[in-house]
C-alpha cells in the first residue's frame, strides 16, 4: 500500500507485497544445467544412440505439451522449461540401446496422462517422469531391463547383461571405483556418481533443493542395506549399494521434486525415512534388484498425507483455541459485572 503525494490517495495491491526473484524457469534451467554432466557422460560412455534417445525424449516432451495445450486452448507453458526437465529425467533413466520410440511414448504419458490431464505443472500428483518409467518398465519390460550394450562387444558381461545392483543381489562383488566414475552398465543418466554428485552440489549452491530429503533417503538406504542386506555392516558394501543403480540420481533428481514432495521439514525427514524403507525393501525383498522409482512413486501418493500430519498447529487452534475461548469467557464475565 503506498501514498500518491499528488492525489493524496492510496493504492491497494493484494499479498504478498514482498515477491521473490525467483521463477520456474530459472529453477527449471537450474535442474537442466545440473543434469548435463551426467548426460554427457552417458552419451560419452554410451555413444550416439544414447544421445538420440536424450534429444528424441525432450522434444517428444515438449511437442506433446505445446499441442495439449494448443487443441485445449490453454496458456502454452513450454517456455517454463518444465517439460524439458520431464524429458530429460525420463532419457536419463532409459537403456542406452533402448528403441528411440519407447521413451518417446513415456514422455508423451508423462506430459499428458499424468501431468496436463491433471492441471499441468504444479498439478500432478506423482512426478511425471518417475511415472512413466514406471509405465514403461511394466509396458516393455525386457526392453527396458536390456543393459548388454553397455558392455564392449564379445564380453562375458554382455551376455548376461547383469547390472551391479543384481551382481550384488546375487551374492557377488561390485567395484566401487567403477560405481563413482562410471565404469559399469545401468542406465545412460545413473552410471557416473561422480557426475552426479557434480550436479547435485550445482543445485544445492544454487538453493534449487535442500540437503534433507536427499541426505535422509540415501542414510536410510544405508542403514536398512547394513540391517538386512544380509552382510552385515560391511562398509564396502553398503557404499556399492548406495552407488549401485538410480539411487543418487533419484534422491537428488526426482526426490526433491517441488510438486510431490512434503513442504515442511519434519514432512521432509519423514518423507526420506519412507522412501528409503521402501528401496530396501524392494532391492532385498523384492524381484528386482532396483527399486528407487516404485519407491519414489509410492511417496508422492503418502507425501499430502505426511505434509497433512507434519503442518504445525496455527495459534488459535487445538489448545491454543481453548485457553483462547477461556479467556474471552473470563473477559465477558468481568464485563457483566
């Protein structure tokens, strides 16, 4: 509200008058920025296809967005970046020899089933790109758990393909400089933690995501790996494991998402602790070897109802509103009197 000195009127504006520089653009280009060296990595690592299939899922994400929105006569978002993040995350979690039509259809289910049908950007209700994977997996799962061409031609890995995470599960040993640098199979975004860590240390010195989820997901991972993983506390191990398959990537890429995630710090903590629950669950318990996306995916549909149950208590409300009520009683009697 401010004083016209000439008029001597007031202008009136609505909240919040104070209004961060922040948009979803810059926060978007953030993420892009942070997920190159990974993506450059695969493509180094995995070669030109794996480039293909990056630049194929972005524009699949994109184009898709841009015609929802124009057949639904909606506000066209593409310029928010949005749906390159979507693309991007989605390439980065596919084999690198994947058919390029494959991912191509999950960006397209991501941007429309589950983000536009439900709104768009701030809308959905699970991440987009994590949901698609998901469909995938179930869709064509050979095609999707297929990593021999992630292997020099003629080796013995290349025929079974086996990533570390299942080497691990199976009983065996995984190499955990290959692990940090990127010496392995898995998919073309989730191999190099090294490059990984490079972007998430970008967004956390940018302020785009809090250590928290991240922090308490992977400990979680840890403890649960050293509980049950069935070797104990073996140092070695646990460090593979959590280097082993989309476990980085997930927490500092698709955990941290602004739109499923709890917004509270308790929320935050306990979203972690749950997500990192479930992983193990699935990586010693289940039929895959992998586990992150399902678990992450299963959080975003619990994150209303851990934000619900974390929200602090307003003043006026729950003991606040009885002693409250009690002191308007007293004030009512001493008026009377």
């Amino acid at each position: 509200m401010a004083l016209n000195e000439d008029k001597k009127l007031y202008h009136v504006s609505s909240s919040p008058h104070v209004r961060a520089s922040v948009t979803t653009q810059k926060i978007m280009t953030d993420v892009i920025i942070a997920m190159l060296p990974a993506a450059a990595f695969g493509v180094y690592r995995f070669g030109i296809h794996a480039l293909i299939v990056v630049l194929a899922t972005v524009a699949a994400a994109v184009i898709s967005e841009y015609l929802y929105e124009y057949f639904m006569k909606r506000p066209i978002t593409i310029t928010d970046g949005s749906a390159v993040v979507t693309g991007m995350i989605l390439a980065l979690n596919m084999p690198p020899e994947i058919p390029v039509w494959m991912p191509m259809l999950g960006a397209v289910f991501a941007i429309v089933v589950v983000k536009q049908l439900y709104g768009g950007l701030g809308q959905n209700f699970m991440n987009p790109a994590l949901a698609a994977r998901c469909f995938l997996l179930i869709s064509f799962s050979r095609a999707m758990t297929d990593f021999s061409a992630s292997f020099p031609a003629g080796s013995a890995d290349a025929v079974s393909g086996a990533t570390p995470l299942a080497v691990l599960k199976a009983g065996g040993e995984a190499s955990l400089s290959d692990l940090f640098f990127g010496n392995i199979a898995g998919t073309i975004g989730e191999v190099s933690v090294l490059m990984l860590l490079i972007g998430a240390a970008y967004l956390l010195i940018r302020g785009v995501i809090s250590i928290r989820i991240p922090a308490v997901y992977i400990a979680t991972v840890a403890v649960f790996m050293g509980l049950f993983g069935g070797r104990g506390f073996d140092l070695y191990y646990v460090a593979c494991e959590i280097c082993a398959g989309g476990l980085i990537f997930g927490a500092f890429f698709m955990a941290t998402d602004y739109v499923t995630t709890p917004i509270t710090p308790l929320g935050q903590i306990l979203f972690g602790v749950f997500i990192g629950i479930l992983t193990g669950v699935f990586r010693v318990f289940g039929a895959s070897a992998e586990g992150v996306s399902y678990a992450i995916i299963i959080g975003n549909i619990v994150a209303p109802l851990i934000e619900r149950a974390t929200v602090p208590t307003p003043f006026g409300k729950g003991r606040y509103a009885e002693i409250t009520k009690k002191l308007m009683h007293e004030n009512s009697e001493r008026g009377g009197k």
